[in-house]
C-alpha cells in the first residue's frame, strides 16, 4: 500500500504547480519586473524565494544546502521552479528517507510557505491590472503526477467575475509564461 501521507504532499505539490501557473499563465510580459510597492519582491524574485523555499524541503531528503542564484527573466525562473517540484515528487514517490523531519514538517513548513506565495503572486496579478480569473479549485484538474508548466486550464472557472478587465481594442502584450 503506497505511503498516504506521501501520496497527498504529492498531490499537494501538483496543486502548487496548478496555481502557480495559473497565476503566470497569459501574465503581460512586463508582469516578472511588476513593483508593487516598496520592499516588495517582484514576481520573479518571489518565485525565486519559492524555488529556494522547496529546495531547502529537499534538503531533508539529500543533505546539503540550497541558494539559488537569479535567473535572467520569470520564465527561467518558473522553469527551475517546476523542476524543484519534479525532484521533490520524485524523492516522495521513491520513498527517499526524510532526514532530521517529518511529513507534517514539510507541510507545515517550505510547502505552506510556498502555497502562500502561489496566492501571492495571484494577488500581484491583480495589483498589476491583469488579474488571473476565479475558479472553483475543488473542481480543477489536479494531477500528482503532473507537476511540470504545463498545467491543464480551468475546468469550472466562474461565470460571473465582477472585476474581470474590460475588453481591450488595442493588441494584447501578453505571452505564456512556462
């Protein structure tokens, strides 16, 4: 019988993928500089301090230490970041021994704080003029197995949302990002 407690951080992992890329998905391309405001992270820096967050996580599997370096632009951060996800759901789904913690630790602790600032870079979406569209999240695509960019789209957005942009007669500026 697989693991359940490792079988759901799995699943929560996938989660974190889904919303991460929903907040990225179809961002302006000026969206990974975005400055909310004073001492703020932009978005690319808070998906690099998330990057390093689930790579201290895995260094409860492997030992060692994890400092990312900055990346060039929000794409090539949001790729190491799927690729952190990758390595962690592999430990968990190997059964790679925990060191010095515990499965309620990683949830509590480095996985939390990166849901958090999934919810985060949502809410810099909104700050700045692009807001990403509400979904009901029971109803979404959640796949453990998929924890990579690529990230199925909405399948119950809601129908009414309030504060939706308004429709635009100049060309859009926007761009996926992975």
């Amino acid at each position: 019988m697989p693991d359940h407690k490792r079988a759901i951080l799995r699943h929560f992992l996938a989660a974190l993928a889904y919303r991460t890329q929903k907040a990225l998905r179809d961002a302006p391309v000026s969206f990974g500089t975005f400055q909310a405001g004073q001492q703020v992270r932009t978005p690319m820096e808070l998906v690099r301090h998330m990057t390093s967050v689930l790579g201290y996580a895995r260094t409860f599997f492997v030992g060692g230490r994890y400092r990312p370096e900055p990346l060039p632009d929000i794409a090539a951060e949001a790729a190491r970041f799927h690729q952190m996800l990758l390595d962690l759901s592999h430990h968990l789904a190997a059964g790679t021994p925990l060191r010095d913690t515990s499965e309620e630790r990683l949830l509590q602790g480095p996985f939390a704080d990166a849901m958090t600032h999934a919810g985060q870079l949502a809410m810099l979406r909104r700050l700045s003029g692009s807001p990403v569209s509400p979904e009901n999240f029971i109803e979404a695509a959640i796949d453990a197995a998929n924890v990579g960019p690529a990230q199925p789209r909405p399948v119950s957005p809601d129908e009414h949302w309030p504060e939706a942009p308004r429709p635009s007669s100049t060309p859009s500026s926007r761009k996926d990002v992975p």
